[in-house]
C-alpha cells in the first residue's frame, strides 16, 4: 500500500501565490457553446448546476462540473 504525500501547504511568507480556484461557469438552456473535444453545441438543460446536456448535432452529450474545455460563444 502506497502512502500519499501530505498536501503542501502555501506560507504566509511566500513570494509564490496560491493557485486559484477555477471560476464557477454557468450556463443557460439555449446558449451556443463550444467544446474542445465535441465542437459546437447548443445547451439544451442544465442539471442543478452539476452537469448540463448539450447538443452537438449527431449527438448529444451530458457534461459534468466544472464544465473544463467548454466555452460561451
């Protein structure tokens, strides 16, 4: 059994900055997306705010939070 490295912690002294978390992307019933894997889509319903459905034209996917390689048109 492997043990795992401790998280590293960021020192108030550091010159370095913390990374920052991602920022939350929200998305509308209707809205025009593009996706670096799929190519453009229409978003057709959003779950909650933890995955949404997206038309792609052939095919539609469901996209999970936090929605990486997706972008607003």
């Amino acid at each position: 059994m492997m043990k795992r490295p401790a998280p590293r912690r960021q020192l108030s002294t550091s010159p370095f900055t913390v990374p920052a978390a991602p920022v939350a992307k929200h998305f509308d019933p209707g809205e025009r997306v593009s996706h670096d894997r799929y190519g453009l889509g229409k978003v057709i319903g959003v779950e909650d705010e933890t995955a949404m459905l997206v038309d792609f034209g052939s095919y539609k996917v469901r996209i999970l939070n936090p929605y990486t390689g997706l972008h607003k048109l």
